[in-house]
C-alpha cells in the first residue's frame, strides 16, 4: 500500500522514465526508473495491527528521548506515515511554519511543525511532527474534531524527520534512548 497523496510523487518520474525511453534518452530513462523505485518505496504504508494494551508509536524510527515525551527520529529507510499513538477525539491541530534544521539536533525546536492535540480518557496526548533539514511538508490527515483510533494514520512528514508525543501521567514509558519502534505496532508506554 502506499501512502495517502504520494501517486503523483511516483508517477512524475515514471512518465519521464517513458518519455525519455520513446525518445531514446536512456541515461534519463535511468534517472527516471531508479527516481520511480526511491519513491515507491519511500512512500510506502504497510498495513499495521495496534497493540491492545498501551501507547503505540506514532512513527517508525529511533527513540532520541524516552521520559515526559517520547521523541522518535525518522531515518530516509523508515516508513514515514504517522499513527494516532492512542484513541481519542482531535481536540486542536496547530501548524507552525519554521526553519529546515537537522531533525536530531537541538536546533530542530524551531523548524516547522504540526501539532496535534487529542483528548483522551487519561488526559491530552499531543503528538508533534517535526520537519528537518529535508522534509518541506508536513501532512495532517485529521481534523479537530474528528474521534480517531490508536493505529490509525494520522498524517506524514515527507522526506523525514522527528515525531514526538507526551505522555500522561497515567503511563510508564517503556522504550529507552536507541530503541527501534514501528508506527502503530511498538508499545512505547504501558498503564501505570
């Protein structure tokens, strides 16, 4: 499966990758097929199934911080689709244009984000999407209001970077600095 909105991403190379086969230009016919790959496979969207019990991760990727919120950095290879890390109603989204920094670096405080507020029975959960040094867009699929599902797909950054989430007093983190999580599939925090 691939993700909402990235057809177009893989069928602009594609057409180009024809076009300049019919008019015999192969060096761009293999710019153009090797662009097709990197997209179809950077956009994909795997089917997920979300623990039962806890806070699933709302991205793949690599736990930089594990305590009152848990920050996870998405590497190129990472699926980049972001899930709902618990259920509950989108209470307020708040979008935040910002610098293109490094996603892992301090300074990624001050990029561009989207936050994303949900209303829950143990408390807000706000899940932040954070663009880094290559992502130019961040894409929200919720709307205030709207009651979501842990698992569920939420939005995506494209071409990178960093997710966090609080974490209501109600949980125990159980992921550390380094772990390796999956979007709607690891449990990042169990109730207390």
């Amino acid at each position: 499966m691939l993700a909402k909105g990235s057809i177009n991403w893989i069928l602009m190379p594609l057409v180009i990758a024809v076009g300049a086969w019919l008019l015999k230009l192969y060096p761009i016919t293999v710019i153009g097929v090797i662009m097709t790959a990197f997209f179809t496979i950077f956009f994909r969207d795997p089917e997920r199934v979300a623990p039962r019990d806890g806070m699933a991760s709302p991205a793949d990727g690599v736990v930089l911080q594990a305590g009152e919120k848990v920050s996870i950095f998405m590497r190129f290879r990472d699926v980049h689709v972001n899930r709902a890390p618990i259920s509950g109603v989108v209470k307020k989204i708040e979008h935040k244009k910002g610098e293109h920094r490094p996603a892992f670096s301090k300074g990624s405080s001050e990029n561009e984000q989207n936050r994303i507020t949900i209303e829950t029975e143990y408390g807000e959960v706000i899940v932040t999407q954070i663009a880094g040094i290559l992502a130019r867009r961040i894409v929200c699929h919720v709307k205030e209001g709207e009651v979501i599902a842990k698992g569920q797909r939420i939005g995506m950054v494209r071409f990178g970077s960093r997710v966090e989430v609080t974490i209501p007093d109600a949980f125990n983190v159980v992921v550390k600095k380094g772990d390796r999580v999956r979007a709607g599939g690891s449990i990042i925090a169990r109730l207390v």
